[in-house]
C-alpha cells in the first residue's frame, strides 16, 4: 500500500505541468547561486574547512577525503533549503483560494529581487557569513554545511527566493521540498565536481570572476522574467499548456 502511495505521488508529481516548469528555473538558480561572489570566489576556503585539509595542499591531497567533506556539506545545507522549500510549498497549500493574488505578490518580489541581484539596493546584498571558520574536517562538514545554509541567505536571498515563492506556488509541502532539492543540486553539484577536479574549477573561478557582472546581469534578468510571468498570468498559461502535451503524450512502441 504504502509502495502504491508513493508510485501515484511520483507520477502525479512527475506530470505536474507547474514542476516541469518550475525546476529547470530551480536548477538554474542553484548554479547562478555558486558562480556568485557569495561562493566561488571562496571554493578553496570551504573545500578546506569540510576536509581539513590547508588550502596549500587541497590539489596534491587525497581526493576521496575532499570529496567527502564535500558531500557532507551539501548534505547540509541541503537539509536547510528543503526543509524551507517544504514549509513554503505548505505555506501555500492553506492560501490556495488566493493563489492567484499570491502569484502577483511573488511576481514583484522576484523582480526586486532580480533587481538587488543585478547590483540594486546593495545593502541587500550583505552576507552575515563569518570569513575565520576554523578548518573542522569530515565530522563536523554536515553542521557547517547547516550553518552556512543559515549564513548564505542574505547574499543567496535573491536567486533562493525565487525558488521558495515557486515552491509556495506549488502548494503541497512535498513538491515545495522537491523544487528546493532540484535548487540544491544545482548549488551543490558543482562543491562535489570542484572536489573532484579542483584544478580545473580554480581556473574557471577565475574565469568568472572577471565575468561576474555578467553572470549577475543573467541572474537577474531570469528572476525578472520568472516574476513578470507571475504577474501577468503567463506562469499558469505555460503550466496549462504543459500538462495538456503531457496529458496527450504517448510513447511510441
């Protein structure tokens, strides 16, 4: 029974026009959430505090310690974003009646917030992160990972609010929690490929940061365009139009 409750949660999920709209957008946020100034430039530093590991010698060192301090960490700040995503994605499942005054409402936050992530009200952009976190190695990188979930927020809060107003437009806990996984995997991919290939993310960390008005510019323009989407109705149309192709899809044999 509880096999069979799953599977119909999973294949209504997985058909929810909203969702398949919704995640790559997530996604996206994720990756632009770590080419921000909040995280990249910073790579070493966090690679160093989960794995114990001085930066000197992050790229002679073992890579499977690395990669584990790495995966603990997401693991932890992970546990943060979903439980957000959950409780935004119930959050609006009790204002469903008013989901379409809540979509506007969340349409011109998200382009305020697209605005602060293109260099408006700069005072937003603050980060409440401590720069002397000691080197704490494996057993303590999920914990860190919680706290700088905490931290991250007032620099991040741009791009992660877009992905908490679409979970709250989702309208049940568990596709709110979902959409912040499919945001986490864009944010954390990238911490286990840099633990991986260290080497190669350094140079393209450098890469950014000579182009990180550029990357802030597309950030922006893509939390203003989700918002406008919003506001004008368009978001519903799509997902509309999303459910009726799949609705209509068959395999062919």
């Amino acid at each position: 029974m509880i096999n069979a409750d799953v599977g119909d949660w999973l294949l209504d999920t997985a058909s929810s026009g909203n969702l398949l709209l919704a995640a790559p957008v997530a996604f996206a946020a994720g990756l632009v959430s770590f080419f921000s100034p909040c995280v990249i430039p910073l790579l070493p530093g966090y690679l160093s505090y989960v794995s114990g590991i001085s930066v000197t010698e992050l790229q002679t060192a073992n890579r499977g310690r690395i990669l584990a301090g790495a995966l603990l960490f997401v693991l932890g700040f992970s546990a943060v974003f979903v439980a957000g995503g959950a409780l935004f994605g119930a959050a609006g499942q009790r204002l469903l009646p008013y989901q379409d005054e809540i979509a506007v409402i969340g349409g011109i936050f998200l382009i305020l917030m697209g605005m602060v992530f293109m260099g408006a009200f700069g005072f937003l952009q603050r980060d409440v992160r401590s720069h002397q976190v000691p080197r704490v190695g494996l057993v303590a990188a999920p914990l860190l990972g919680l706290l700088f979930g905490v931290g991250w927020t007032p620099c991040i809060g741009p791009t992660l609010s877009a992905v908490l107003v679409l979970a709250g437009n989702e309208a049940t806990a568990g596709r709110g929690a979902l959409l912040a996984l499919i945001y986490c995997l864009g944010l954390g991919l990238p911490f286990i490929l840099a633990a991986l290939f260290l080497g190669h993310f350094l140079r393209v960390s450098s890469w950014v940061r000579e182009h990180q008005r550029a990357v802030s510019v597309f950030g922006g323009v893509m939390l203003v365009a989700t918002g406008l989407l919003l506001i004008t109705g368009l978001w519903g149309q799509l997902v509309i139009s999303l459910q009726h192709w799949i609705g209509g899809f068959e395999v062919p044999i």
